[in-house]
C-alpha cells in the first residue's frame, strides 16, 4: 500500500443487519437526511490472499464514525424514506 498525499481510496466489505438500519431510517433526524452515521472498526486486512496484521491491528485499534447516505440505495430499491411518529 502507498499513501500518497491527498485523497486515498482503498475498497471494503462489511456485513450490516439490514433491520437496525431500516429502523434507524424511519427516526429522525435520519428520515430527514437519509444519512445514517455508522461507527466502523477494522478486523482484517488482507492482500493478494495474505494477511496483513499490521495494517489490521492498526484499523482494530479504534472506531472510526462515517456517516453514509442511504437514500440514492433505499431509492434504487423503489424505497422512500419517510419520517414515523410514535
């Protein structure tokens, strides 16, 4: 890997409870933006099959809190996000 100065962009997989999120979505203020703040924590790295434990204990060391917008995805779903009271 090579950090190289301004924006650096490397792919992710994560496995997400669909449920938690559809029930987040329908509370405000979540209903109003369609952003979702989602707090990550790495758990493995891996390169060309091999595990990079460096980098993997490095993204484990803490929790990093990114807000992602799930309206454009609930969208293409044929899915509206609505505000529920009560």
């Amino acid at each position: 890997m090579i950090l190289r100065p301004g924006l650096n962009d490397f792919p992710m997989r994560a496995k997400i409870d669909q449920m938690p999120v559809a029930a987040a979505v329908s509370e405000k203020p979540y209903c109003e933006t369609g952003k979702l703040p989602f707090i990550l924590r790495g758990k493995s790295v891996v390169n060309h099959g091999q595990a990079l434990a460096y980098y993997a204990d490095a993204l484990a060391s803490s929790n990093q809190t990114v807000e992602i917008d799930v309206k454009g995805p609930f969208k293409s779903l044929g899915l509206d996000i609505k505000c529920f009271e009560g």
